[in-house]
C-alpha cells in the first residue's frame, strides 16, 4: 500500500483545532480532542493497517444506529423496517423535531436521524429475558468482532440526563403510535446503545463485514444478508453524515457513518475503515477523522463514484 497512516495522520492533525467535542452530553465534553486514529482492513489479503489512537475506547453514540439497523433487518425482515422508516435526506440537525414536523408522512425519515434511530431500537423486542440492548450488545461484539465493548455507565447516565430532545422525539412517535415499544424501553436502548465504546479496529471490522457482502472476512461466517449489507450502505452514503452527507458523497464517495464521539465507520470496495478523532463540525462530524478518510479515499483510489 502506497499510502503511509502515520504520515497521513500527521498531515491532517491540525484539521483538529477546527473542530470541537461535543459538549451537549457532558461526559463527551471531557474528551482530548487531540486524538486521531485510524483502521484500515483489507478484505482482500485479511491484513489489518492501524496508526494514532486505533486502540483507544470511545463512545460509539451515532454509529451505532447502523448496527441497531442491521440487527433490526436480521430479526423484522427488511420489508418490516423499510414500513416504519424512510430513506430521505434532511437539510436539518439530527435530533431536531423538524425533521418529523416537515413531511405529512409519520414515519421518520430515515434511520440515521434521531427520531428514526429511536423507532428502529424501539423495534427490537426482550427475547428470553434478553432485554433489547443486552441483544444489540452481543450483536455488536459480533459484527467489530471485539469482545471488549462495553457500556459506559458515565456516558449512559449523561445520555439520560440531557436527553430531553430525544424524549421529545420519543412521545412524538408515540403519539403517532408508530413507536414499537413504550418511551422510557426505546430510549434506555438507545441511550445504552450509544454509550458502547468501541476502537478503530472494532469499527474497521464491522465496515469490512459491510465491505464483504455481509460475510465477516475473519472468519468467513454470514453475519448478515447480503441485503441487510446494501441497504445499510445506501443509507450510509445519502444520509451517514447528516446534513453534510451531500458534501462528503462529492469529497470522499465512500460509504460512511459518524457518531459525535469522533467514530467514523466506512465501507468501500474491499476495505472496512474506523476513525476516531474527537472534534467535530458543526453537523457533528469528526473534522479531522473526515479528512484523513478523504485522503484515503484519494490515495487508494476508493471513490465509488469514480468509475
Ligand atoms: N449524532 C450522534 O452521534 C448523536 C448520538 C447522541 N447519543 C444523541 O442522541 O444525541
């Protein structure tokens, strides 16, 4: 590979003074924004490239929705989840209400907005005793292949506490009665499943399982259909960075999706990639991680759309 990571990360270090943690939930406000780290698997060879903070914890927050996605698809069926959320961009935040209030549609518009996000966790149901999160938790070990994630009980009750907006979203879909489950379950998971901490690898890991059809490439085992792998791909590339998503589909062309804890997943042909970097723009997108991605994406020549 032509492309050097530690080089790479040197040059888009100073990317990170133009970006900031999160402060809306305040236990991601305490985080080093000077961290950048990155994964790259090679479906192809099996080989793993890693450099900067691949192996530090963070908190997964929104890349999570893409695995409670294909956990939902696994259990529901594509069809059923394709029924309760759409696949349509937004040009506003990710937890803002406006998203529900500007469509005459009920249902949310896509997965990866909040409210959407909430009504998919929302759709898995307590199966032998096994609440929904302890279900997204294992899935989750599964498809990053690391035994290691855990909740992080300080992030969860930060969640909890500054959560009123997505409470508000929650007793919005239920009043629409398009919530699944009752308010304080939907949001316990969804809370619990953006307090999982999770490294570059774990999320290098779950875009090469995308990468590969579904098929996890260390093991050769189907974890999910070959549909479930596309369609959460689709979603990632028209709706994975929010707002921004348009921006970075010309910038970048990979497949992506971020969570304000700094991750970044992304799945391109043949290679599954995590990021971490801390500071954000003011979507909520990693700034420094977004760009190591795009020069990636340049050096290896990964844009889907430059064919
Ligand atoms: N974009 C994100 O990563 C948001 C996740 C965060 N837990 C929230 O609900 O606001």
């Amino acid at each position: 590979m032509a492309l050097n990571l530690n080089d790479a990360i040197q040059a888009c270090w100073k990317r990170i003074d133009e970006g900031q943690v999160a402060t809306y939930i305040p236990a991601l406000a305490k985080v080093d924004p000077y961290q950048l780290g990155v994964c790259l698997y090679d479906v192809d060879s099996g080989k793993k490239n890693c450099a900067g903070a691949a192996n530090v914890r963070f908190a997964i927050e929104s890349v999570s929705k893409v695995i409670t996605l294909l956990y939902a698809i696994e259990r529901l069926g594509l069809a059923k989840v394709e029924e309760q959320v759409g696949t349509r961009q937004t040009g506003f935040a990710f937890d803002t209400i406006l998203n529900m209030e500007i469509t005459k549609e009920t249902k949310p518009l896509n997965p990866f907005v909040n409210s959407g996000a909430i009504l998919v966790s929302s759709l898995i149901e307590e199966e032998d005793h096994r609440s929904p999160f302890d279900q997204i938790l294992d899935f989750t070990r599964e498809i990053c292949h690391d035994p290691q994630v855990t909740l992080n009980e300080e992030i969860y009750q930060s969640e909890l506490r500054t959560g009123d907006m997505n409470r508000s979203l929650a007793y919005y879909l239920k009043a629409k009665e398009t919530l699944a489950n009752d308010v304080t379950t939907s949001l316990e998971t969804y809370f619990k499943q953006c307090s999982m901490m999770v490294t570059c690898e774990s999320l290098a890991n779950l875009g090469a399982v995308l990468a590969n059809d579904g098929i996890a490439p260390w093991s050769g085992e189907r974890l999910i259909s070959s549909d479930a792998a596309t369609y959460a791909k689709s979603v990632m590339m028209t709706t994975g960075l929010y707002n921004e998503s348009g921006t970075y589909s010309v910038k970048i062309g990979i497949p992506t999706k971020s969570g304000v804890g700094g991750g970044l997943v992304a799945s391109a042909p043949k290679y599954g990639i995590g990021i971490f970097s801390p500071a954000l723009d003011p979507a909520g997108n990693s700034v420094a991680g977004l760009a190591l991605l795009e020069m990636i994406s340049r050096e290896l020549k990964l844009d889907i759309f430059n064919y």
